[in-house]
C-alpha cells in the first residue's frame, strides 16, 4: 500500500543528500516535497499542514544546522513527526477481570468485519487465549452462516443461537453461553449499513450498553481512504470506540487512510489486515509503518513472522551452513517451504530495508505457481545433484527439465534464484537476521 509514498520520499531524500549544506531554502523545498508526496498518498490535509509545521520548526533550530549530519536531522525529524500522526506506541488490546471480555466489532456493511472477527479471535487463540465468536447480523442474508463457515476454518467456537432473531437476545446468551463454557473473550460481530444511519448506531449503542464490552473496534477498509477516516470519527463520536482495525493494507491504494486516522479521531489503530488468509493479521506498530514507508525496512516484524512459523531447529542449522558455505539446493527447497508459511514472499521481501542487495526486493513479485515449479525441478534432482549443485552439467538439465516437466531455460532460473538466495540470505544472516537467530535456542534435554 505504502510503495508509491515510500518512492516519492527515497526520491525527496537522495535530493536533500545531494545538497550539502542544509539552510531554510533547501529545508523549505525538501518540506514542499515532502507535503506533495504525502497529498498524493490521501493523507488528511489538516494532517499534513501540522507534520509540516512541527518538521519546519524543528529542521531551523540551531542543533540541527550545527549537527555534523544535518541531512540526516532532517528525515529523523520527518521520521519522528510521521511516527507521531500514528500514535507513537502500539496500543494494545484491553481485558476485563470478569469472564468473559467483550469485544464489539463495528463498520459499515463491506469492510471486512466478519472476516476480520475470525482474524482476530485465531490471534487471540494464538496467544492462549479462549475466544468465542457470535454474529449478531440477523439482516444481512447468510451473514450468520459467513462467520460460522470462518469459526470451522480457524477451529474457534462459535454461538450460532438457533432459534434467536434479535441482536441483543442473541449477544447476551452467547455472552452466558460463553462464560458457563470457560471462554474469555467473546467476540461480537454486529450488523452494518452501506452507510451511517440512525437505526444502525441504535442498535449498536444498545449492544454496548448491554454487554459493556472492553473494546468497540471499528473496522475500517483503508482501500476507500479519506471516506474511512470521515466513517471511523462519526463512529466514535456516537459510540465511543476505543480502537481500529484497518483492512486491506495488502491493496493499493495510496495508504493516507492509515496516515491521517489516529491525529483526526484521537482513536489508536490496534491492528491491520495484511492480506486474506486468517493469519493475516498484525499489530500495528507506528514505529515499524514509518520505517517502512522511509524504506528503512521493519525487521523486526519480520523476525516475529520467523519465529512464529519457522521451525527453530531448522533455522539454526540453516544459520550454520550458510556460514560455513554448504547451503544446498536441498536446504533451498526446504527454506522455500519454509517462507511460504510466513505469507506472500513479496510482502516479506517488502519489509528489508532499501539498501544494498536488498534495493529492489520491496519489487520482487512471486506468484504461488513459479513457487510450486521450483520445487518440482529440485525434486526432479537426483540427492546428489540437490546435495552438489557443481556437477549439474547440460545433459543433467535436461533431463531435470522432462522430469519436471519444464524447460532448461527454467532449471537454469532455478539455479540463478538459488545463487541469488543463497547470497542475499548469507548476507541477512549474517547482518540482520542474525541477531534474531541468535535469540533462538536448539531444545536441550527431553524437550519439555
């Protein structure tokens, strides 16, 4: 979402490094490009006017002209004051002491609530949590019936409430059903409009007021920018919200919903949808978007992804051959197998800093299928030629090609992508994901 935002300020920045002494005029022409890029990108022009302001003043102080690095002051300043529309710190989720918490999911009709309730209950089951889901949308056709197909899909509990056609009859006993079944958190999905309406904000307003939930969370589609910022301040000024969702930051639009959402509602952005898989879905960390959007890349979420779906085991050993050289078309495969369990390759390539090897990965798109072709041409190999890639000569090729039933001129891409990997993963490993590896520890003893 971010990548046309995040060229437009690479850009503003090489210029400003190219400057050499930095005085008002050229501060005042990086800002001016600055405001440009981030009015393109749909962000609030309230939004805009006041970074700009702060970043002006603070870019002519006089610890900035004196700095040794004054170019670097100022994308530190434009850093911080982005860092500051979104929040500053993640904001987390809030629990009551009584069984079970409530959790109020509210949007307009399309935003990707209900999927996002399946999201959120399979993050929270993946934290040892014991969430239950209900739907209280008893107008929308198959609305019901949507969220218990996504309720046996991530294996969490759903209250269907056979027989119950009224929202609050229905929360309340899911509510009940829940705490005499030992779940802490219940989950609610309410009804929604195409737009904001009178009965809808009643209805829901009531369903507050009955079941005191610790969060009313609006889920917000960022693909509609501004309209969603508008929707999430009328939400909370009737309801009260206490946090965001924002859905569809896989998509390309130009990301200013997510920019202006927090300084314009005064609400935190708690979570993000990243993509459609039920898994899809992350903690908003202000700090990490920013680095991301300055292409500084977010690492640390990439370890996170690493250490919730990479065998550990395997990583170390990993680790260890590609420092000592015998990474091999094996390890490749396996690693590739790997990845894919992490999400769409693009996207994790998209959170490596723009620097070095790593320029153009954020770029790099990967379909599912050349994935899949891959694999079949390394298992077309022979163990030998997996374990030893040196002795795979033309004849070879070939043969891996009608095995695989692909071309030489593939095999051989499957080669180079294997030079390529091996290269860019010896760097990673030995720069920035080292440091994450090296948190993890081989299991020792019987395990437990």
């Amino acid at each position: 979402m971010f990548d046309a935002l995040q060229d437009r300020l690479q850009k503003v920045f090489k210029t400003l490094r190219i400057q050499g002494v930095l005085n008002d005029e050229v501060v005042d022409q990086t800002l001016r490009e600055v405001r440009l890029a981030l009015l393109e990108a749909d962000v609030n022009l309230n939004v805009v006017k006041e970074l700009l302001d702060r970043a002006r003043v603070m870019a002519r102080g006089e610890e900035v002209q004196a700095s040794l690095s004054p170019v670097q002051e100022v994308i530190r300043i434009v850093r911080d004051q982005l860092i500051e529309i979104l929040g500053r710190e993640a904001s987390l989720l809030s629990f009551s002491k009584e069984y079970p918490t409530v959790f109020l999911m509210v949007g307009l009709q399309g935003s990707g609530k209900t999927t996002t309730s399946g999201k959120l209950a399979l993050w929270l089951a993946g934290r040892k949590r014991r969430p239950m889901l209900v739907s209280t949308d008893v107008y929308r056709p198959a609305a019901r019936e949507q969220l218990a197909v996504i309720a046996k899909a991530i294996q969490i509990p759903i209250f269907t409430g056979e027989g119950i056609s009224s929202p609050i009859p229905l929360a309340t006993a899911a509510r009940k059903d829940a705490a005499d079944r030992g779940h802490d958190v219940l989950i609610v999905d309410t009804a929604g409009r195409l737009h904001i309406d009178e009965e809808l904000m009643n209805e829901v307003s009531e369903l507050r007021t009955k079941l005191r939930p610790s969060e009313v969370l609006l889920v917000a589609d960022a693909m509609i920018g501004q309209d969603a910022v508008r929707s999430a301040q009328e939400f909370h000024e009737r309801l009260g919200t206490t946090g965001v969702i924002l859905t569809k930051l896989d998509g390309d639009a130009r990301g200013g919903a997510a920019l202006s959402i927090h300084h314009v509602t005064g609400q935190p952005i708690k979570f993000m949808g990243v993509g459609e898989k039920y898994d899809q879905l992350e903690v908003f960390y202000p700090e990490r978007i920013v680095s991301r959007i300055l292409g500084m890349g977010d690492i640390l979420s990439l370890i996170e992804k690493a250490e919730q779906k990479i065998d550990k085991q395997k990583a170390i050993e990993v680790h260890r051959k590609l420092q000592t050289d015998t990474f091999s078309l094996e390890d490749f495969r396996d690693q590739l197998s790997q990845v894919r369990k992490m999400g769409p390759m693009d996207q994790m390539l998209g959170m490596l800093p723009k620097v070095g090897i790593f320029k153009d990965a954020g770029k790099v798109k990967v379909e599912e299928k050349e994935l899949i072709h891959i694999e079949a041409i390394i298992d077309s190999m022979t163990p030998q030629e997996r374990r030893n890639h040196e002795i795979i000569n033309g004849k070879r090729r070939k043969r891996i090609a009608r095995g695989s039933g692909t071309s030489v001129q593939q095999v051989n891409q499957v080669l180079k992508q294997y030079f390529q990997m091996r290269k860019m993963m010896k760097s990673m490993s030995q720069n920035l994901l080292g440091r994450g590896l090296s948190r993890l520890r081989m299991p020792t003893g019987s395990g437990i």
